[in-house]
C-alpha cells in the first residue's frame, strides 16, 4: 500500500482538524501515518485520541502507555480518555456507544473537527455478513464508506481500500511495531467468531471470495449512493413539510419509500431516524387503503402518525398516566398507558441489550418498582460514572424531542433505574455475584417490539 492513495480522502477537508482514533494497534498507527500525511499537506492539525475501555488490566494499561509514546514521537498531541466498562452482556454494543458519545463532544471541543478511524477492507466485509443477517438494505450493507456523516459528524475511513494483511505487511516493511488486542481472540463476540473462523473457511473453500467480496462491496456503494441522492432529489419536493400526501408516497419505488421517509423523519424529528420495518410496512398498507376511516400508526420515540383522507401528518398522542407500582415478582407483564413492561429471563450468550432493553441483578432489585412518566429535575447515575447526569441533557444529546413518550422506572424512593431510549442506570448491575438476572423490555401493544436506535 502507498499512504498517497489516502490523499483524495483528506483534500476536501484542508485546513479542519483530524480526531485520530489510535488504540496502537496496526490499523489505527497507519491511520496515525495517513493523517500525518494530511497535517503536513493539507495543514490540518491531528490530535490522536485513545479510548482506555478499563477491561484488559495490565495490558490495556500498557496499549496505552506505547500509544502516548509513538504520538509523541511523532509529535502528535495525545489524549487518553477512560471509558470505565465492565465485562457482561452487550459490551461490544455498550463499548460502541460509549466511544460515539464521546467523539460526539470531541467534536464540540475541536470546531470543525473530522474523526478519522482505522477501518479497513476486512473490517467492511465483516460488517457486510453481519448485516446481511440482520437483513439491512443496500445501504446498511455497504454502511462503512470513506466518508460518511453520523448524528453531525463527518467521519473519514482512509484505508477502507486496504485489507489487513496489506497494512502490516506496510508496517513491517518501516520497521515499525504495533500493538495486538488479545480480546480479538475471544470469540464469544459475534465479529471475531466472524473473522477468527467463519470468513477464513469461506475464503479456504470460495477460490477468489476474498477479491470478490471486495468488489461487491464497491458495487454495493455505488448502488446506494445512486439510491440515495435519488431519494435525496425526491425528498426536494417534501423538505420542511410536516404533511404529505399519500399519492406522493405510493408514486415512490419500494427502494425509495424507506429512503425518502428516512430523510422526511429526520427532518421532522430534529435527529438521525432510521423507520422501522414494521412502521414501513404499517405505512404501506395504509396508503393502499382507500377507506374515508382515519388510521393512526405509532412511531415510538417520535410521534404517531395519521393517515387519513389522501394525507399523512404528524398526531398528537395520549397523555401519559401518571406513576403506577409494578410488583414485578409476581406480574411478569405490565400495562401503562400505550406501553407494556415485559420480564425476560436471558443468558449472557443472547444478543447485547436495545435502549429499549434493560437487564439486572433480580436479588438488587426492589420487590416494587414505580413506572411513571419523565419528571423535571430526574437525574440518572450513569455506567461507569460516580455523579449523577440530568436525564433531560441525556435526552437532548440524543437529540430526542421533549414530549418524548416513553415511561421510566423508577424505584420506590424515585432514583431512575431506566429511561428506555436514553440512558440504563448503573443500579443493581450484573456482576460475577449474580445468580439471577433479568431483562426487562419495553413493548407498546399496539406496535409490537419497539425498534433499537441505532448509531456507528
């Protein structure tokens, strides 16, 4: 590989500041090297940042020690931010979303700043098969791309076009060292199980897999960016309308409609949506539907919809009740308002929790719990954090309007034990002394599960 084919990646971006993700290992060091290249081309001042997730001991400690000592060397300031995780279920998920949030206030310290990660071929590919199970679109598919815009940030992948094996192959060849995460052997996580053993058989038995998965995923961004701006030109004539009409919707190939609504939702909502597929398909069927009778479809975390005489637009919802006692021991399934509480048991091999999940220690957890509507002043103690945080900053941040309707629990004393959609508290954690846990999900009836909100 030759670090001038990432030139084309920093040129729009000259003069703004480059956010360097560097955990020390080979792909964030070329990465590093790439936007050196940058700082001394393009003038833009690199700050690399390194996330001490707290779960690998001494080990961790010491990645982060040999980080700091080549950014110095290279004379690149250098931050060393911890993120306090703890092992369990969902800490691929939780250690994702703790770095986002953080890069989302980086990026508010550093005017102008662009994130730069070390994401290269294979890790594009892995996320290809992961995501085809989870049944996403052209666009899901192709979801890693060298430059891509997240919740308001602008996030650069300069080696996206080299695989893996090319980047050390590069390092080796300047007689520099990196660091290996030996977490990347466990493969209890679905995305080393995927690289440690599945794609190196498919590449085995497949002659050629491994150039053709490459080209695929090329193909596949070209297709989505031609569906997107398609969808981006037919958004045009919509844009900043909070009613529609159901012609305008039916008019759209299927490819379209999810686009479009995606774009129309955000607009509305202030924040990045990603509809559903059920809310899609609530949707379809009522524009199919010529009856004069009013259909009201829920988006949760958003509003409801109303469908009706050839339009849809935005309806107010319900009021919310007020705080009710859930004895949760005894009723595993709880009503309150257009919601359902439902109690799970689950296993630390099921799939890491949604904000619309949250999972316990049962012998921590008082026998009532009090599910109310969001109050002002509610404060939550976040995960790996010793202070409480305002819920409705937590709310703001995720860009979540201010009549957001889901409820909270709370324990009988009031603390907040869950907002679903914004924030799990660290109250009654799973740790190695649980011997009984359980998971509890918010459902409206109505509407089935609610979906997961997604980030990067």
């Amino acid at each position: 590989m030759q670090l001038e084919e990432c030139d084309k990646i920093f040129a729009p971006f000259a003069g703004r500041p480059l956010l360097a993700g560097f955990s020390g290992g080979a792909d964030s060091t070329v990465a590093l090297l790439a936007c050196l290249r940058a700082r001394d081309r393009y003038n833009c001042p690199v700050t690399a940042i390194h996330f001490e997730h707290g779960l690998r001991g001494e080990e961790s400690r010491q990645d982060a020690a040999a980080a700091r000592a080549f950014a110095g060397s290279c004379d690149v300031p250098f931050r060393e931010i911890p993120l306090g995780l703890f092992p369990g279920p969902g800490l691929e998920e939780r250690a994702r979303a703790a770095r986002l949030a953080v890069w989302k206030q980086l990026v508010t310290e550093f005017p102008g700043a662009v994130v730069v990660l070390g994401h290269h071929a294979d890790d594009a590919v892995e996320t290809l098969f992961l995501r085809l199970a989870r049944g996403s679109n052209v666009s899901g598919l192709a979801g890693m791309r060298p430059v891509s815009r997240l919740d308001g940030m602008t996030i650069l992948r300069p080696l996206l076009a080299f695989p893996r094996a090319e980047i050390e192959a590069f390092l080796r060849a300047q007689n520099l060292r990196w660091r290996t995460d030996s977490s990347n052997q466990e493969n209890t996580f679905r995305r080393n199980a995927l690289r440690n053993i599945i794609l190196p058989e498919f590449r085995r038995r497949i002659p050629g897999a491994a150039a053709g998965l490459l080209h695929s995923l090329e193909t596949l961004r070209q297709d989505a960016e031609f569906l997107e701006e398609a969808a981006r030109e037919r958004f045009a004539a919509i844009k900043e309308k909070r009613e529609t009409t159901v012609e305008f919707w039916r008019s759209l190939p299927q490819a379209l409609q999810i686009r479009v609504l995606r774009y129309h939702l955000s607009e509305l909502a202030g924040r990045e949506v990603l509809p559903p597929p059920a809310f899609l398909a609530r949707l379809r069927t009522a524009w199919s539907d010529d009856s004069a009778e009013a259909v009201r479809i829920p988006l949760s975390g958003m509003c409801t919809f109303l469908v009706h005489r050839g339009r849809m637009h935005p309806a107010d919802d319900m009021p919310l009740p007020g705080p009710e006692v859930w004895r949760w021991r005894s009723n595993p399934r709880f009503r309150w308002g257009e919601f359902q509480l439902e109690l799970h048991p689950f296993n630390s091999a099921d799939a890491p929790p949604t904000l619309f999940e949250a999972r316990f220690d049962a012998a921590l957890l008082p026998d009532e719990l009090v599910v109310d509507r969001r109050r002002p002043g509610d404060r939550i103690l976040p995960f790996g954090r010793t202070t409480e945080l305002s819920l409705k900053k937590l709310r703001i941040d995720r860009k979540l309007p201010f009549d957001y309707p889901c409820p909270v629990l709370r324990e009988p004393n009031g603390r907040v034990l869950w907002a679903p959609g914004i924030r799990h508290s660290a109250c009654a954690p799973l740790s190695a002394a649980t011997t009984q846990a359980v998971e509890i999900r918010l459902r409206r009836p109505d509407d089935g599960a609610l979906p997961p909100e997604e980030s990067a």
